[in-house]
C-alpha cells in the first residue's frame, strides 16, 4: 500500500543515494540509480516471496544498487569515448585514459559503512517521532552535542539523574529500533 511504499522508500532512499555518491556519480546520477533502484524493488514486489536460503534483503538491494550503479558508470565511459573521439578527430590526439572501474570489494565496505549509517538514521528518526520533546533534548544534548550531564540538567532545568535516565532510556529505544529494522 502507498503508506507502507512511503515508508520504504523514506527508510532506503538516502542510503542508496550515499552509496552512489561515495561511488562517485553526480547528484543527477546518484538521483536516478534511487529512482531506478525503487522501480525496481516495485516490480519485484506484487510476487515477491522471502526466501532466507537466497541470501538477506540486504544482499540482493545491495547487487541490485550496485548494478544500477555500474549501469550508470558505463554510460559515463561511452559518453567520455564519444567525446573523445570527436575531439580526438577535430584535434588529431590520441584518446587514451583508463576505463573507470569501481572496485567491488571498496564498494561493498562502503555499501556495510552506508547500511549500518543509514539504520542509525531511520532509527533516530522515528524514535525522535516517539519520545517527548523533552527526552529528545536530552538525548541530543547529551549523546550528539555531547554536552555533561551536569549542563544539560542546568539547562533543561532538571535534575541530573533525570538527565542520565531519558538519555539511557531514548538511547535503548534507539539501539532497539535499530535491531527491528535490521530484522526487517
């Protein structure tokens, strides 16, 4: 359903783009391997069946982003060829140059870094959704702004158990968050 396609795509979207950036496509680039990773996905959807002996979700996203990736890189190389040639023709010099080859192994360890950035994110966002404001604050002074227990209480206006509690307590929600949606 379309509320649930949001929050996939809302979960995904970023993370996919971080990954081809960091493969090194542009912004117009790294815009379409996430439009054309969704499309994707969607097809697969209507008859998609979980099959745990197949490998994780996580794999097949990641060879599917991965291609979509490479899709873009080669179109990249033939433009450049083109360009090159007609230059070469007008100006008479040898092309040369080396193919851009991504590294699969140094894509891989960006893709982990990314998925496991990407989880911290999505679980901070909805925790953030779920907590008072005031235990947020708390949380953000603390573990982001890493501000002391000491100042947070001073300026919150709280007392500094009352600090270490909402910091614990978000903290937990977060880091169980993330554990949901690496089981999803």
């Amino acid at each position: 359903d379309q509320a649930s396609w949001r929050e996939f795509f809302n979960t995904y979207w970023r993370f996919i783009y971080a990954v081809a950036i960091q493969a090194g496509l542009t912004d117009a680039e790294a815009q379409d391997v996430v439009q054309e990773t969704m499309i994707t996905v969607a097809k697969q959807m209507p008859g998609f069946k979980y099959d745990r002996s197949k490998g994780s979700f996580k794999n097949w996203l990641q060879k599917t982003t991965r291609w979509k990736i490479q899709d873009h890189l080669r179109k990249r190389q033939r433009e450049q060829r083109v360009e090159a040639n007609a230059f070469n023709e007008l100006h008479g010099a040898d092309a040369g140059g080396e193919p851009i080859d991504p590294s699969s192994s140094a894509l891989e360890a960006q893709w982990q870094e990314e998925w496991e950035q990407n989880l911290m994110d999505v679980a901070i966002e909805r925790v953030k959704r779920q907590v008072e404001p005031k235990a947020w604050q708390v949380f953000d002074f603390c573990t982001m702004k890493q501000w002391s227990a000491a100042k947070v209480a001073q300026h919150l206006n709280l007392f500094r158990p009352q600090v270490y509690y909402l910091n614990k307590k978000v903290s937990g929600l977060i880091r169980n968050e993330v554990e949901k949606l690496k089981v999803e």
